[in-house]
C-alpha cells in the first residue's frame, strides 16, 4: 500500500518555534559524538547541582569490565530539581493535573504544593526510620501520592521501587525481598474502569510469604475507604503520618551516582530483575529528551498515558516533566471508561497540548471506527507520541488523521526501561516523519546494526540493535547481580550494549524496530519473558511441561500463545484450560493472560532436548506451511499433531 511510504516533512510553523530545527538537530548531535565530555558537561547545567561535576564521563562497555560513571563527583538531590527550584517562578502553576476514574474527579497541585506534600511524606517516611540508602516498594493507584512518594524517597536519599499495581501478590512479594525493602507504601484500593482493586489485600498477602519480614510497615492512602484488614505496629494511615509533619525537609545531597530507583522488567530467563538507575545522569537526561523529544514549551498541558509502575511513567509522568517545570496529567483510569470517548474528552477538559500513549491504546480506539472520537475536538493538541512497540503504520495514520486532526506531528519514541529515555525519535522540528519509523537517534546516542557474530553492518540493512556507547540515562546493573547486568546486556556482543531487538535501518538512515530478537513478548506494550510464563505453568500439578509464545494480534500487537503437555492421566478439559488461565492470571497479574492454550501431547524439540520455539511461533502465527528444516527434531510427528490440532483464536 503505498500510503505506507508517506513522510511527513517538518511543518515550518513547529520547526520556527522549536528547541531544535534540523541545523541545530544535525550541529547538536554532532557535537554530541565527537565532544561527549563537552556536549554533557554542558547539558548538565540544566539541573541545580549542590556540587557541580568536575569529571564527565567515565563509561567501559568492554565486558571484562563494565563500569558505568556520569558526573561522578558531583551532587545533587533530584526532589530539590522537580520541586525547589521551581518555587520561585512557578510555585503556584500546577504541577500535577490529576483526573480520576471518575470523569467528575480531578483536582490542580501546586508546585507549592507538591512541595509541601512531598516534604511532609519525607519527613514522614523519617520518623519511621528510612534513611538514606534503604530501599521503599510502591505498590500504588495513580493518584498524586504514587509521586509524592517517588519524591520523597528521593529528598530523603531512599531508593524506590514502584511495582505496577496489576501485579500479584507474588510479583510483590518477590520485588519486596530483591530490595530488601523495610518499608511498602500502598492504597486501600485502586480504581480503574469502576471497578476496585484491592491493594492493601494483595499487601497483605504478599507480605505473608516467607522472607518478606524485612518489611516493617506498611503505609496505606485512603483512596476508596474500602473495607481491609489492619495489622496494628505495621500498617500506618498515610493521612496521619504525614498531616502532623513540618512541610519544609532538607534535600540530602546524594552522590550523581548514588541510586534512584530500582525498577523490575523482564528478560528472556530467570525471574523479572531490577534494573538500577542513578541520579545526576538520570535526571539530565530525563528532562532533556523531555524538551526535546516532546519540544515541550513554557506553559504547555503534558500528558502521558502510561502507570508510574513502568519506566515510562517514572521518566515522562514524574521526573523529566516536574525537572522541566512542566504540568504533566496524571490519569487514575483507563481509556475505555465510561466509553472510549475518554481519552480525547480528557484532551478537551484540561487542554492538553502534548499526548503521549501506546500503540495498543490508539489499535483499541481505531477498532471502534472513526466516530468514536466524535465527543471531542481535541483541539488543543499540538502534538502526538507513541511508545511501548513499533507502531504499524495503519495505526500512525489513525492517530495523526483521527486523534490528531492532521495537524499533530507523532514522535514514535524507541527506548527501554534500561535505557531510562528516550534512545531513537523524531525531534517535532528537526525530523521528516515516516510512519512506522522511530526515525532517527536522540543526542549522545550511536546506535549500530550487527549480525549474529557482532559484526556491524553498514547502510541499508537489517541486524541486531546494538549501543555503541554510553548515555547518561543508562541503567548501571542489576540491583544485586552486576554479574547478570554484565551476562544479559554485554556479553553477546563485547563492547556494546544489547537491546535484545530487532531492527531495519533504510536509505535515509531511518530506524525501523522490528521486535524482540529472544525469548520476551511485548503485549500491548508489557514486556513480559516466556520463561517466566513458563515456569508459572508448570507449577501446576496437572502440567507436565509448558511452552509460551507470541503470536500477532490486532490490538495488543502481541498475544500469549501456550502449548502445554499434560501429565499422565490428566483430562485435557476445557474447564482446565480456565483454571491454568486463572492460575497465570493470579501468579503474575492480569496482563499474562493467555489469550490461547493449546493442548500439546509433544513439543518440537531438538535432540539434545530444545524446544525450537521457531516452529512454535509458525504454528501460533498459522504460517504452518513455511516451518523450515525440521529434520534435526528428535520426533518431527510432533509437529503434524501440533498443526492438526491448531486451537482457533
Ligand atoms: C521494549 C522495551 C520504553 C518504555 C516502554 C517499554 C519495545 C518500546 C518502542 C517503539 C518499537 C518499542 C522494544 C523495547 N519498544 N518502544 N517506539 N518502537 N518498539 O519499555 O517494557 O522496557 O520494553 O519495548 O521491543 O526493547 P520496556
């Protein structure tokens, strides 16, 4: 279709007003490859440094040796960057547009608020003993307080953990003993859609299991004022902590690479690890993809439509927005709700001018036809992101046609929740938009194209997307395992860093992301490992052996695919088929729904005992006629059963 050639050249009007045009996108970058020490000490102005850096960068890929430095001895306390410094010029301009579930809830808070708040909780999270270093879990609605809370661990010099409140008890109580967290923070119940999710129960339970007892207390908002259980000496009403405390709470000075925050993701084995983000480089390089990527200007309504339990809402709802002194929208519910006009009636209530959202949201909208935007004008809107997966092009011209009015450019912005911001986007003044592409690499970021042996590839072709070399923003290790940091991200291709994606480069030197290369789905933008789903399964009694892959799907780009082996004598059921579904739903959360399970007497596997996913996949996608070679299978039978009996979707 050639409609999926279009670009979109820069619009005159955005690139006049715009933090970069294409000469100063081109000069910047350049700069920034040649002069990194020069272009970064530079750009780390922007923050207000107790100390300022003397040393720049101090970075090793090599995998003997990674070790990772930016701005090493400088200091800097990240709350006082999104809070303090504002006080003056923008204490009374709203910080947080918070809209609840409820289309009649919303509320404004201050800068001055917001500092007030987020000072309180400080010195409430004090009194109960955290001090500098100890780690915090938020398990958190998104209500003004999940930030409050980020905030003030960060006054405070305590690392957060945000874990994304649709996980499990497990998932919780799993992430609680990784940090080795005293303290959780939670609400009685989160709202989403009208309906009620039970926090603090899922708290509780979480908090039963064994190794969980460093966990003191634990620290609960009213947000529904729902019924639940309360456990005197641990569980503390946020409310009354934080009411009674003084609203001014000095900013500990924190080393730029002292730790921020932890934040759990998947990979293709072992259980989700916790990434490690620092301070000085975090910052920096948060707020200035922020301005750029976003053009954001004085002034504007910013809203991003992602969980602060991902990298995206810690990044681009929280930080890089409060350090630019932008009003960022924080949204409790979801799109859908009351009806799917939501998100554009949300766009007109408070005039937002930048949207940022997923491809998923925009498939979801786009399946109930163009009317479905009619309660809304969306006016305002000057600007339009995508992130989370590539975005297929049919969407990309929705989005800009229907949600934006034609006059929106779209920054598809690549990046990952190790990367900390943004890594590959168009610059709204700078960059020819290409739907499908997410263009070109943001300031200080070289990526490169290398085959299975790490060889790179030049021009137009297609390989492994590699990082050749550092940027502020990246995650340090894996909180507890350097050793796994090092195995997972640099070991496959010595010197670079591992994205674990695919990816196209064309003619013009455009990226095309084409998707994970290993063993991790991206379902509606949650990236979950197959291992992971895996061993959930087969720690059912019914199941003998499990295997998990993705397969394409309309709305949530991915869905879960599960072949599993039933042991001896167990009756292939469909009430079995509900409870292994429930069963995942309850290990993990609600987003590893299978979305089909097939019954699988044998998998392909090869003779030394692996399962060639490759025919799985095949198979999943209904592409049987195309399976390749698969004569090196210890019992290629496996296979025809495998497709005679193909689960419809
Ligand atoms: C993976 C990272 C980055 C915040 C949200 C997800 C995929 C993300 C894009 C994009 C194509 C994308 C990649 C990446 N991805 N954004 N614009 N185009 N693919 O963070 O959970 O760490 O997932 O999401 O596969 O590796 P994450």
């Amino acid at each position: 279709m050639s409609e999926h050639n279009n670009v979109y050249p820069v619009r005159d009007s955005i690139a006049a007003k715009a933090w970069a045009d294409k000469d100063k996108y081109a000069a910047m970058y350049q700069q920034s490859m040649d002069d990194p020490e020069g272009f970064w000490g530079e750009q780390a102005k922007r923050l207000d440094w107790i100390k300022p850096p003397s040393k720049i960068k101090n970075t090793s890929f090599a995998r003997d040796n990674v070790d990772i430095r930016w701005f090493e001895d400088g200091e800097l306390n990240v709350a006082a960057n999104c809070l303090d410094r504002h006080l003056e010029k923008r204490g009374d301009q709203t910080a947080i547009i918070w809209e609840g579930d409820n289309p009649n809830e919303s509320k404004h808070i201050s800068y001055r608020e917001l500092y007030e708040r987020t000072n309180q909780l400080a010195n409430g999270l004090k009194s109960l003993g955290i001090k500098k270093g100890d780690t915090v879990t938020l398990y958190m609605p998104m209500i003004p307080e999940a930030a409050m809370a980020m905030l003030a661990c960060a006054r405070i010099g305590a690392v957060h953990s945000v874990v994304f409140g649709g996980f499990s008890p497990d998932a919780v109580a799993q992430r609680v003993i990784g940090a080795d967290s005293k303290l959780v923070i939670t609400a009685d119940e989160s709202v989403r859609g009208g309906k009620h999710v039970p926090l603090k129960e899922n708290v509780d339970s979480a908090l039963k299991r064994d190794g969980t007892d460093v966990c003191k207390n634990v620290l609960v908002v009213k947000r529904t004022g729902g019924d639940i259980d309360w456990q005197e000496g641990r569980d503390i009403w946020f409310d009354e902590l934080v009411d009674k405390q003084s609203t001014e709470c000095p900013a500990e000075a924190m080393n730029a690479e002292d730790p921020l925050f932890i934040l759990y993701t998947s990979g293709s084995t072992g259980a989700p690890k916790g990434l490690k983000h620092t301070t000085g480089g975090y910052l920096t390089y948060a707020a200035m993809t922020h301005q750029y990527v976003f053009d954001y200007q004085e002034g504007e309504i910013y809203w991003c439509t992602a969980d602060v339990g991902w990298v995206t809402g810690h990044s681009y709802i929280v930080y890089g927005p409060l350090a630019n002194g932008a009003t960022t929208l924080m949204f409790e519910g979801v799109p859908s709700y009351p009806t799917h006009g939501r998100m554009g009636e949300i766009v007109d209530k408070h005039q937002v001018n930048i949207l940022y959202t997923a491809p998923t949201a925009v498939r979801a909208l786009m399946a109930h036809g163009d009317g479905v935007m009619d309660s809304s004008k969306r006016d305002s809107l000057r600007l339009l992101g995508s992130v989370g997966e590539p975005i297929n092009p049919e969407a990309w011209e929705w989005f800009y046609r229907v949600i934006g009015n034609e006059k929106c450019p779209i920054v598809d912005t690549w990046w990952q929740t190790e990367t900390g911001g943004i890594m590959i986007a168009p610059l709204p003044g700078a960059t020819d938009l290409k739907p499908g592409s997410a263009t070109t690499p943001f300031f200080g970021v070289k990526p490169a194209l290398v085959d299975n042996e790490g060889h790179q590839l030049e021009g137009a072709t297609e390989g492994n997307l590699v990082i050749l070399d550092s940027w502020p923003g990246q995650a340090r290790s894996i909180w507890g395992d350097h050793e796994r940091f090092v195995q997972t991200y640099f070991s496959t291709y010595d010197g670079m860093y591992f994205t674990g994606d695919g990816c196209r480069r064309d003619e013009d030197g455009y990226y095309w992301i084409t998707g994970r290369v290993d063993d991790v789905l991206n379902v509606s933008g949650h990236r979950m490992g197959t291992a992971e789903i895996e061993s959930s399964l087969v720690a059912h009694s019914a199941v003998a052996e499990a295997a998990v892959v993705g397969f394409p799907h309309d709305i949530k780009g991915q869905g879960i695919y599960i072949y599993v082996t039933l042991n001896d004598g167990i009756d292939p059921t469909d009430e079995l088929k509900k409870e292994l579904t429930q069963w995942v739903r309850k290990d993990i959360g609600p987003i590893a729904s299978p979305d089909v399970i097939q019954w699988a007497p044998g998998l392909p596997k090869t003779r030394s005992g692996k399962i060639m996913r490759r025919i799985l996949r095949k198979i999943a996608a209904n592409e049987c006629d195309g399976l390749g070679d698969t004569s090196t299978l210890a019992d290629p039978s496996v296979v025809d059963d495998l497709i005679e009996h193909r689960a419809n979707q």
